[in-house]
C-alpha cells in the first residue's frame, strides 16, 4: 500500500502512522480489532468496542461507521505484536509495507 505523506504535499510515502490509543476508550489497546470490510489500517480496542456497543447497541465501527458484527471483529496482527512488544507509554507506530513497525518514523 502507498499513501501520500500529510505534511508533505506529492511525497509519497511507504510507512504509515498507526495509534496504540482507542478512539472510543482513549487508553492504549489490549487487543486491537477492526471489521473485516473495514477498508482503514487504524484499529479500537476490543473491550472497549463490546462496553460501548452493549450501551449503544449499533454495532458500527467507531471509525468508519461501517456495520461491525461481532462476528466481522478482526484481530489486527502487526498492531497487537506492536501493543506487546513496545513499552506502555509508545502512542503511536510506523507500520512498513512489508508489515515491520518501528516506533520511530523511518
């Protein structure tokens, strides 16, 4: 994947910045997931997803608004390695097109 870097006009770039936070919780994730027909890379976390919908009750994705099932939940795999891996005060990641992250932009 390729996207064109935000503070940069027409430079691209081959590494995107990923969040570690919940947009719904604003804690870092445990576990992060997204539906699996959601088409963004950024990821909420799993328990604060089943609190806020077993309220809420819609079942859409907090970040696209896409209808998100319990049974379309996806782990996000390179995000979790990343929640596990790094210390808890990293908020953010660079995820590489191969699927390597640093927590340093590249």
């Amino acid at each position: 994947f390729r996207a064109t870097n935000t503070q940069d006009t027409d430079v691209e770039s081959s590494s995107f910045q990923i969040s570690l936070l919940c947009p719904l919780g604003l804690w870092r994730m445990a576990v992060p997931v997204r539906g699996k027909d959601c088409l963004h890379l950024a990821c909420f976390d799993l328990s604060a997803y089943l609190k806020f919908e077993r309220e809420a009750g819609d079942w859409k994705c907090p970040i696209c608004g896409r209808s998100v099932p319990l049974v379309d939940l996806r782990v996000d795999e390179v995000t979790l390695r990343a929640v596990r891996e790094t210390s808890r005060d990293v908020e953010h990641i660079f995820v590489s097109e191969d699927g390597r992250f640093s927590i340093e932009k590249p």
